[in-house]
C-alpha cells in the first residue's frame, strides 16, 4: 500500500526543521532534506529562506509523492524517524524552573499585586495574559514581580520562569532572539536543540508553553521588541514585562509601581534597621522621608545609615569635617534631585576612600560582571585587598551580588560613580584604570583561547605573563565565564582607541563560537571588530581573520547573505596578506554556507578551490603541518556536495577516502562523523545494507556523551531498515 505523507504533515515537518537546524546534527538533517526535495523534484532546490518558502516546496513536492511509490516511502520514513528522534528532544516537557527569591523586607504594594493577580487569573477569551509592570529606577518593580512568583507559586505548576536582560555586554540592549534564547534555556533545552533563527526560537517556545500553566518574568526591559516575541498564544501562560523607568508600548495591562506611602517606607525602613533604631532616629525622619520621596532602593540605603550609625555608636573616632552626603548621613534634597543616586552618594560615604575609589574605577566600563581580579585592575590593587573592597561595597547596597558569585552596578548608580570618577580622581586617571582593565582580560582571556585550542592557527599565541589555564576545557570554562566583559571589552578598546587590543579580544573568542555554540554571544562583539578593520586598515592576515569568524558566526545563525559577504571579505584580505592557509580556508568557509543553503554545485566548486590552494602550501611554508588534514576535511565536504548533486559514485569514493584518513590520525569523531555522511550516500544509492554496516561502526566510534548523533543514526537507521524491507 502507498504510504504518502499528508501536505499538512509534510508542511508542518520542513518548516520545524528549516526554522530549527541547530547543532552539527540539525545541519546534517537539513542536508540530508535538500538531497532527497532534489531528488524528488528532480532539479536544484534553493534552501528556502521563510515559513511561505517551505509551504510552497511542501506543495510542490506533494504533488509528485503521489506519482513516486519510492519517494513516497522515503519521506514517509523520514518524517517517522526525525519525529520519534531529534525533534523529540527538542519539545520535551520544559525545566519547571524557578524565580529568584523575593526580598525579606518587601512591604505594602497590595494594590499593584491585586492588578497583576486580576491580569493573571482573568477569563482569557482570546485575549493573551501579558502586564507591563513599570516605575521609575530603584522604586521597588523587580520585588514586586518576585513577590507576586512566590505568594502566587500554585497557579504556575509547570513552572516560573525568569530572564534578566540587564546583564547583556551591549548599552543598547539585547536583541529579541537573544532574549528567547536566554528564555529557551531557562526552560532547560539542550544548546544543541536551540534553533539558531528567531523565528525557529519563537515557534519552539510555543511550542513548549502550550497548554502548560507558566509565569514568564522579562525583568528589565528596554524595548517592545524584545518580548513581543514572547507574548503568549495560550491562555494559560502569563507574561510579566518589568520595566525600571519610563514604559514603552506594548498591548499589555500597564501596572505602575508608586512610591511608598510615609507610613510604609517608615515600615520597610524598620525591617530593615530595626524598631529601637527607627525610633531613636524619630526627629530625623520627616526630612529622611522627604528625601527619599518613597524610592524603595534609597530608604533601604538610609536605613542601613542609621544602622550603621547605631553599631558604631557614640564614641567612634572623630574625622575631618565634610559635607553630609560625602559623610553617609541623609541630608535634605533641593529639589529634582534623584533619590537612587544620592542614595549611592550616601553608600560612598560610608566607604573607606579607597573603596570608593575602587567603585568609581571600576564602573567606568560598564562591565557586566565584577569580580576581584578586574576590580584589582581598576584600582591598581592585589586581589585578595579588591576582594575585600567589594565586600564592604556590596554591604553598603552599592553593589548586587549575582548568582555566579560576582558582583554588578544598578545601571543609574554605575552611571553615578562613572560621573564623578573624573571629577575625584581626574582623567588620566581614569584613563589608566580602563587601560588596566582591558590589559588584564586580554592576559586572561589570550591564555584562554590559546588553552582551548592549543593547536589552532586562529589563537594568538598566550602571553608571557598572567595565569595559564590548565586545559581545553578550563580555557572554554573562562572564556565562556568572561564572555560578557570581553565583548563589552571590545567596545570599550574601541572608544577608548585601543584598536590592536580590541581586535585581539574579539579574536581571542574564536573558540567559544568554533567549540560552544556562542554565537549570539559573541556578534556583537565581532561586528564592533570588523567596524574597526574597516576604519583603520589592520594588517591584511588581522582582518581576514575577524572577517572570518564574523562570516562564521552569521552563517551559523542562518544568515546566509550576510555570512557570504563577510567571507568574501576575508578571502580579499588573506589574498592580499599572500596567506595561503587564510585564503584557503576562507573560500572553504564560502563552500560551507552554499552547502547548507542547498547549492550544491557552487559548494563544490568553493571546496575543489579550496583543495588547490592548500596544495599549493609546499614544504617549509606556514601551514605545511595543517595540509593533510585540511585535504582530507577538503574531501569530506566535496563529497557532501556530490551527494546533493546525485553523484553517489564520486561521493563515495571521497568519503572513504576522508573515512580511512581520520582512522589513521585516531580522530574518532571526525572518523564518526564521516562514516555518517558515508551512511547516507549509500542511502541514497539504495545501498541499504552497507548503509547500515557504516551506521554500526559510527555508532561504536561515539561516546555516550554525543547523545544527538547517536539518535540521528538512529533515524537513519530506521529509514535504510524500511528502504531494505
């Protein structure tokens, strides 16, 4: 009987597949798609580039399913062995994660919970459960949005689930696929089952809430466009949006936080200090109160004054008088002022001079994550007294603690120290702490790299002073801990005029998108990079290697245009640089993005280029060692292309080749991942037996560590079992 795949199903399985090929198995399938849509239609078939492109090549194909027995049955199989499979994987039931903890000395805000509750528990009819909660810095929406998780945590059993958009490297904030992308792994999913598109990001978090009851809390957020993405679709998912200043559009119900009445900021106060404390401080109060004009953050930071006045007591040693802010007790405001930011005047205050000093240094870069070794830059001090510094800062509410053990600014009170850093300590200054700052990650991060890929050419070499990392894995665990400071990093060199340092710290990345997965991380970063290339001319062999990883990271996030001109680029510079292994790995870089964007012949025209010029590297030139196996890499993706072409023989005899190669070296995935490609060419040569014969020994080859390529051979398994019946 004929057994053909309905258009609904086939529809709903390309486009699943075309917005969420992630990982080097995602591409592998999408590969192994464009192969057998060619063979089905019987001429090249674009990649297609949105949902309407995949729908019309789901009709297309349809129509000749009917009239094909043996197609039929190969896509029918196909579409069996991914859904039992890889897409399993991915739409499994999420993480039911959780919110930070909420703050013990929360107080009032009962008419902004019983707005945010009445939104939540509403009569959906057709109308998405989403409130933007608002108010102006330091007035307390983060609390109220953990308080509202943690009172109402039974309506929410599949899961409470919290991003932070805050700690992104870039000023202008993270882009909205960035953002589903923190969301898809608060949720749990695997960084290989991550779509690498938006819209492959959307429709997977959809997926994953449907018919699930989920609190989505988006704290901080700058823009409608980063969450309009998230806005639910079903009724049992609420979306709260946090929003600390003033509030964007969004079709949300608009929750305002307002200040804390006099008789409520008397009671947080007293959580916070203490009743005899308060009480001893009664004359003091009504001007404390009028200054902090009910600002969650500056009452606590006043509290904490008079707690610390009381601790000391009446007998501490007398100082050199100075104003009342400058000496941490609360003064009367001229109005307009703004209460956060007297409230880290205060917080200074009450610092050692030195630790002050160690704050204003540190918050002129904007760094999203603090620790003492870039404290101890800034400030020119050892660690171990840094470490101490940031203690006493964090004691003091001038500094967050994160849950990574590091420390942050609240965006208004960094940009506060950064303000006054120049006038306290005067420019050159200033100047020096972030040249100290830049100098010690670039140490850091070029050990790093180097450690990661001890034999890559695209490392720099590490530096003669700083820390080693003791492996590979040690140097992604810092690169990958670093990442958000060194992509800031690169801003800064770049503002700054540190133009070789910011090229070497984006270079110094190359090894967090080659082996981890960061891309989205890492682009913007790259993009600053490549913006200075252009503007100040770098060396050649520099600049086609940032044009590279640029090319590479866009690719990898299935921006295909964008990822050819930057390669392109690079192939131009390390033409001119009269590099060879540059050039040649550049133009195999363009072959990769032709491949998986479904055309064939000019991929393997790109890799048969390639191969030529690696061998024209000769003995005692640079990169003589690398030529045996870029050749053979040369002879995998070659026969990759002639798979697509419909030139099995040709595809065969080049897989082997690179097959036997790998065996020698004892390169055991690379050997795996040949084998693989191998599997499918006698595929679909209707080889079926020995398909399976080179999907057993890939198997054995794998560990049980490589859980996605084991269960794509078990799809392709499957697929030449019902081939071969």
């Amino acid at each position: 009987m004929l057994e053909i795949v309905a258009l609904s199903v086939l529809t709903a399985f390309l486009t699943s597949v075309g917005n969420g090929a992630a990982g080097e198995m995602g591409k592998q399938l999408l590969l192994s798609i464009g192969a057998l849509a060619r063979r089905t239609m019987g001429r090249e078939t674009p990649l297609p580039t949105s949902p309407e492109g995949w729908g019309t090549l789901a009709e297309q194909m349809h129509a000749r399913l009917g009239r094909d027995p043996r197609q039929a049955a190969e896509w029918a199989a196909l579409v069996r062995s991914v859904s039992g499979a890889a897409v399993a994987q991915a739409v499994a039931q999420p993480v039911a994660g959780g919110l930070p903890p909420a703050p013990r000395d929360f107080t009032n805000r009962q008419t902004v919970l019983k707005q945010l509750k009445r939104e939540a528990t509403r009569p959906a009819a057709g109308r998405p459960r989403v409130a933007l909660l608002h108010g102006p810095p330091g007035i307390g929406t983060t609390a109220v949005a953990l308080h509202l998780g943690a009172t109402h945590y039974a309506r929410f059993p599949d899961g409470q689930f919290y991003v932070d958009l805050r700690d992104g490297a870039a000023e202008t904030g993270l882009e909205p696929s960035v953002v589903l992308l923190r969301l898809l792994r608060a949720m749990g999913v695997e960084p290989e089952h991550v779509p690498p598109t938006g819209s492959g990001r959307e429709q997977l978090y959809r997926r994953l809430t449907a018919g699930r009851r989920v609190l989505v809390v988006l704290d901080h957020a700058s823009s409608a466009s980063q969450v309009r993405a998230l806005v639910p679709s079903t009724p049992d998912v609420f979306l709260l949006v946090v929003v600390s200043g003033r509030p964007f559009v969004l079709e949300a119900e608009r929750v305002a936080v307002p200040p804390l009445s006099d008789r409520y900021a008397v009671k947080m106060m007293t959580k916070v200090a203490g009743r005899e404390t308060v009480s001893r401080a009664k004359a003091r109060l009504p001007r404390l109160l009028d200054h902090c004009a009910g600002n969650a953050l500056a009452l606590k930071s006043q509290a904490l004054c008079l707690l610390n006045e009381e601790d000391i007591g009446p007998e501490r040693p007398a100082r050199p008088e100075r104003p009342a802010a400058e000496r941490g007790e609360p003064v009367t405001a001229a109005p307009g002022l703004d209460p956060v930011r007297d409230a880290a005047r205060y917080a200074c205050g009450r610092l050692r001079p030195e630790t002050a000093r160690l704050c204003r240094l540190t918050a002129l870069g904007g760094w999203p994550a603090i620790d003492a070794r870039l404290a101890g830059a800034a400030a020119d001090v050892d660690r171990g007294e840094a470490a101490r510094m940031l203690a006493e800062a964090a004691d003091v509410q001038l500094l967050d603690f994160v849950p990574d053990g590091r420390y942050r600014f609240r965006p208004e009170v960094r940009r506060y120290l950064a303000d006054t850093a120049a006038l306290e300590h005067g420019i050159p200054e200033c100047a020096a702490a972030v040249r100290r700052v830049l100098d010690s990650l670039h140490t850091r991060v070029t050990h790093a790299a180097h450690a990661a890929l001890p034999q890559s050419w695209r490392t720099e070499p590490a530096p003669a002073g700083g820390d080693a990392c003791g492996d590979e894995a040690e140097g992604l665990a810092v690169l990958a801990a670093e990442v958000g400071n060194v992509v800031r990093a690169v801003s800064v060199a770049e503002e700054y005029q540190h133009i070789t340092t910011a090229l070497s710290l984006a270079r110094a990345l190359w090894p967090l998108q080659l082996k981890a997965g960061y891309w989205d991380e890492v682009l913007p970063a790259l993009r600053v990079a490549v913006r200075c290339v252009e503007e100040h001319r770098p060396d050649p062999r520099t600049a086609g290697a940032l044009h590279f990883q640029l090319g590479h990271c866009l690719g990898e996030l299935g921006r295909g245009d964008e990822a050819q001109a930057a390669a392109l680029a690079a192939v131009a510079a390390e033409r001119a640089a009269g590099h060879l292994r540059g050039e040649a790995s550049s133009v195999e870089l363009l072959g990769l993005l032709d491949l998986h964007r479904w055309r064939y012949e000019s991929a393997h025209e790109r890799f048969v280029e390639a191969e030529l010029l690696y061998r024209r590297i000769t003995s005692g030139q640079e990169g003589e060692a690398d030529v045996p196996r870029a050749l053979a890499l040369s002879e995998r993706h070659q026969g990759r292309a002639l798979r697509g072409m419909r030139r099995p023989a040709e595809s065969r005899r080049l897989l082997e080749a690179a097959t036997a190669f790998f065996a020698r070296q004892g390169e055991a995935y690379n050997q795996a991942r040949a084998l693989t490609d191998l599997a499918e060419t006698l595929h679909d040569a209707g080889e079926n037996a020995e398909a399976l014969t080179k999907i057993a020994e890939a198997e054995r080859l794998l560990t049980p560590a490589a859980v996605t390529h084991l269960h794509y051979l078990a799809g392709l398994r499957l697929r030449c079992e019902v081939s071969a019946g």
